[in-house]
C-alpha cells in the first residue's frame, strides 16, 4: 500500500495522487497517508491516517468527504462505505466518497485514556481528575489534536487524492470541522452538508447556548400534546426536577438484569448532562422521559433513576468507536476558556469562578448557574498547560451552495446553530425539521431531509421545513402511583386494573426496546422498572416477568405492528403474553394494535390496549 509521505505544509502544491489498493467490497479502495505530528516542525513524528475511497461509477462528478462527529469518532469505521456502497452512491450520485480516520481516532493511531473512556459519567471531581490523568497518558503529543490540527489533515488528504477542491458532508462535531476548513482552505471547497451544526468556533465555555435552547427543543417533543398523558408541563416539571436535584441529589433502588436491585444515585448534572441531553438521540429516554419527570416530582424516583442508570450503561463506547482520549484532547486544545493554555493549573479555579462570577443574570436559562457545570471549561479545568498554536482560520468563508439541517429536538447542537451558519454562507439554505433532534439524515422518518439533498444536488431549491418526522415510540403516559391508583375501566375490579397494567406496560416496554436500539451502544437486555427483562431482536422483542407496575409481570413475545395503508411509525406492538404477579389476576391475553382480549382470573376479558 503506497504512502504519501510529507504532506504537511498547508499550501503545498497539489501532489501526484496516492495509489489506493483495493480492502473491500463494492470496490473500496484503501491507502494510508502520512503527516506531520507537529506541522510547525518543532516536534518530530507523524501521523499515519488510515484512508478509505469508495469510487463513483458512471460520470465523475467530484469528491466528497464524509466527516463523524465527536470528536472522537472514526470517519472510516462510521459510515463503512463499502458495506453501504449502495445507499451512498444513490445518495451522491457521481461523487467519489471519501472517509478518513482523524488523527487519534480508529486506524490512525488511536488515543486511549482507558479510565475515562470506563467512566465518562463520573463525577465532575473524578472526571477533572481522569482528564489530568488522559493528558499524562497521551504525553507531549497531546497538544497536536486540535480543529486546526483535523482541518489540515483533511487538507493533507485532498493533496493526497490529487485533486483541487472537494465537496464535505459533516454531522455534529463534523459541520465544526468542515466550517473550520472552509475557514482554513475556502479555495478548495466545493460545496458542504451541514447536519445538527456545531459552532467553528468551538463550544461555549458554560454550554450557555445550550442552556439557553434546551427549553426549546424539549417542548418540541411534546408539540401536538403527544406528552399529555404525562404531563401537561414536561418543560416546567424538568426545570424544576433538575434546579431541586442540583440542590437535593436523589437515590434510590432500581432492578437489575440479573435479579434484585442496586442503588443509583444522581445528581442535577448527571441528569441534566446524560438522560435529558441523550434524549435527543435515544428514542427510549425521550419516548419515557416526561412521565418519569412527573413522577420523580412526586417522589416516585425509581423510573427516572432506571433512565439514570440506563443511559450511563449504554453511554459507555469502546475507543475503537469514539475515543474519549481524542475527545479530551480537541476539546481541550480548542477553548476558548477563560484561562489562556498556557496557564498553570493552580490559577485556573480561580479564574473560572470569576468567570461564572460575572455571567449576566439569566445566561443558564432557566437553570441555576451550577448548569455551568456541563460546558468544557470545568470538564478540562486540570488539563495540562501547553503553548499557544494557531487556531483554525479566518476565512473568508467560499461563496458555495450550503445545505445545513436542523431538528428542532436537538439539545447539543440547537437549531440556532444551524440557522447562524446558514446565514454565514451567501449560498446557504436551511432545512428544519420538526420532531427529530440530533443527527437530522439518520433519523428523520418521513424522508423528507435526504429528498431535500437530492433536490440540492441536482440544482433545485430545498424545502426550507419538513413535515413532523413521527418519534420512533410515542412518549409514554403517566407511571402509576401503585396498582391500586388505576382505574379499572368498564371490566371492573382486579381483572380491569390487571388490564390497564397489562396497557401500560406493553407501551413502556415498547418505549424500552427503543431505548435498546438507539442507544450510543445497543444492549440486549434491559430490567423493567420493577424486575423482568426486555430482550429486543429487531422489530420484537421477548418478554420475561418484566414489570412496570409493581406487583404485575407479563411474559411473551411481541413483534412490530404494520398495517397495510401506512407507516408502521410511531411502532405498536402485538403479540401474546401470560400475566401474573402478587396484585394481577392471573391469564393470558392477546395483544393487538389496539385492543388487549383474552382470559384474566378464569373470565374473558376485552380493553383498548
């Protein structure tokens, strides 16, 4: 496999192309080229970034690099071109794709700081401590992982392929990195995709754009009324919920996988930071996040601390899938803080206290200021001092067609963001889409934002909105206070509240398998609220003892409702359970789309479902 040794001064002179040997199906084709680890020479080594090119057939209509987010992910190992040759190439029609490992990350020398890729939920004390410890790990070449550093990489790259100019399709931490070349290499850009954007110029210190836009996108989860069988305030319950835990952390039992309990316990920045953000991608925690904010209110915290605990387990990645050790180190070199990185870490609690000191009343939204908590200044506080490199650069941005996407439930990267940068761009157009939060193209259902790309592509004009994308699983209704609190319906008695239990708990065991699906990594089996286990294969998913409302557990198989005339989303499931428990009437019942029916405690029964 041919190198491409050398190529790290920025404005060299296009080199002859690499030569690419073949490493997959569907024709990809892979080299490796090397760059400078540190480009100003001072500090001897390379990089070997590992380089994956799936051709176009038929008319050659460019390039176009395909960039992760993070930072942290491996743009290679993320979209897998070969194994997706076939939905890429409708996608862009005529261009070559181009995926890359940065620096850091997957093939390309891989950074690891093992105890805080184990522990990224720890406390923030802990956390400061394993981002000292990562930077130790790493050593001296910690401080060439910078945007700047990415972005002259990606040059590096184009020289590498011979070309002149190159199209980018960035997600999250990746429209950063496309902007950021944009800014450092205008004259070679031919056009961008920007999906669920992320500030050029890095994250806010204090999150405080994020905090000031979360209200937003949290009440777009509930437009329509979807969340009214929750709650009528999902926004003001959450506010509360997080400002009283900031105050009062909660504890309590959750169940196990394997049977019994243990203890979670969370903070106002463990649940403002992990389930509430993470709602945004995992379908499960938005789909349960409101009635699980109305009961904790109420002192029922077990189902919100199950989503605790849930979200930490599934939250946890390999390196090989998102680095936490590039992670800390782009981030970390990226600023802006309020220190400068030159600053010995004795000096900086203090001047991040002045800092958070002198923010204007209202700059956390309606979250108190220990909210601050969640941007990266308190997260690289002990991070070791460096000197002062250049930052990426100024532009002026290319006068070239922008395509930038927004789903009005992101929380980490607001649509504000989005529609900033569009505005940025002489060219720009801005797609929204409602009910879709983080990472627009994968997850809108309608189709309506990959048509828009298409549109784009061949010279039309986008949409500038989407119609509502349905939500995978419907937010779920109020948890029960105990089985005694449901009402039993027109069947009356235990058999009316053993089938409204059954009712509720096929709908959160739905809202369950979601959250097995769309989690940072998927899990196989997850501990109802009150014991049992969910395991989910597919569109089904096997029932055993699990249990929602205490005292009742259903077994069974359910499997994905699809009826013939239209989308099967927002999913239903049918299926056949048996019931029992201390407090239900014990049977069997047919579940359907939407009625349950069968035998409960000797007689025949029938209820909506």
């Amino acid at each position: 496999m041919a190198l491409c040794a050398a190529l790290g001064a920025p404005n060299a002179a296009p080199a002859a192309r690499t030569l690419f040997a073949p490493c997959g199906a569907n024709g990809l084709q892979c080299a490796t080229v090397n760059v400078p680890l540190d480009r100003s020479g001072a500090t001897p080594g390379t990089v070997s970034l590992h380089v994956e090119e799936l051709p176009a057939p038929g008319i050659p209509r460019g390039v176009l690099f395909l960039i992760a987010g993070g930072p942290g992910q491996a743009s290679a190992g993320a979209f897998t071109l070969g194994a997706n040759a076939l939905d890429l190439r409708s996608e862009y029609p005529g261009y070559t794709l181009i995926a890359f490992d940065p620096r850091g990350t997957g093939r390309s020398g891989l950074l690891r700081c093992p105890e805080l890729q184990a522990d990224p939920f720890a406390a923030l004390t802990r956390v400061q401590a394993l981002v000292a410890k990562c930077g130790t790990e790493i050593g001296a070449s910690r401080d060439f992982y910078s945007t700047r550093d990415h972005a002259d990489d990606i040059d590096a790259v184009r020289r590498a392929l011979g070309v002149d100019k190159i199209a980018l399709e960035g997600t999250s931490y990746g429209t950063q990195l496309s902007v950021a070349y944009a800014l450092t290499y205008p004259s070679h850009v031919e056009r961008l995709i920007l999906d669920s954007v992320a500030d050029p110029a890095g994250r806010d210190p204090f999150a405080l754009d994020d905090l000031q836009q979360m209200p937003k996108g949290l009440a777009s989860l509930c437009s329509g009324g979807l969340c009214r069988a929750a709650t009528s305030n999902f926004v003001g319950e959450l506010v509360k919920l997080a400002n009283r835990m900031a105050a009062h952390p909660v504890a309590g039992k959750v169940a196990k996988q394997s049977g019994g309990t243990r203890t979670v316990r969370a903070t106002g920045f463990d649940f403002l930071g992990g389930a509430v953000l993470d709602s945004d991608l995992n379908a499960g925690l938005a789909a349960e996040l409101p009635a699980a904010v109305h009961a904790a209110l109420r002192g029922r915290t077990r189902p919100l601390l199950r989503l605790v605990q849930l979200d930490r387990q599934t939250a946890i990645t390999s390196a090989e899938d998102l680095s936490m050790g590039l992670f800390t180190a782009t981030v970390c070199d990226d600023g802006p803080f309020p220190w400068a990185p030159e600053t010995p870490l004795g000096q900086r609690p203090g001047l991040l206290a002045g800092a958070r000191s002198a923010l204007p009343k209202g700059s956390t939204g309606p979250f108190g200021i220990w909210a601050t908590d969640l941007g990266p200044a308190p997260f690289c506080l002990r991070w070791p001092p460096q000197a002062r490199r250049p930052g990426i650069g100024s532009g002026p941005l290319p006068n070239v067609p922008v395509l930038v996407f927004a789903g009005e439930r992101d929380l980490r990267t607001p649509a504000t963001n989005a529609a900033a940068i569009a505005a940025r761009f002489p060219q720009g157009r801005l797609v929204t889409v409602p009910g879709v939060g983080h990472s627009v193209l994968g997850t809108d259902f309608t189709g309506c934002a990959q048509t828009a790309v298409s549109i784009w592509l061949s010279g039309g004009v986008p949409p500038s909105r989407c119609p509502r994308s349905p939500m995978l699983v419907n937010p779920i209704g109020a948890f029960p206070a105990s089985f005694a609190t449901l009402k039993p319906g027109r069947t009356g008695g235990v058999r009316g509240r053993t089938l409204a239990a059954v009712a509720k708990t096929v709908r959160e065991a739905a809202a369950s398998w979601a959250f097995s699906l769309t989690g940072f990594t998927q899990v196989q089996a997850i501990a109802g609220p009150y014991g049992g286990t969910i395991r989910a294969s597919g569109t089904s998913f096997v029932l055993k003892g699990y249990s929602t409302v205490a005292g009742v557990r259903i077994s069974g198989s359910l499997r994905l409702y699809r009826p013939e005339a239209r989308s099967p989303l927002p999913a239903r499931f049918v299926g056949s359970v048996r019931v029992d428990g201390t407090k239900a009437a014990h049977g069997r019942l047919a579940v359907g789309a939407s009625t349950l029916s069968g035998r409960l405690g000797g007689r025949r029964v029938h209820a909506p479902a």
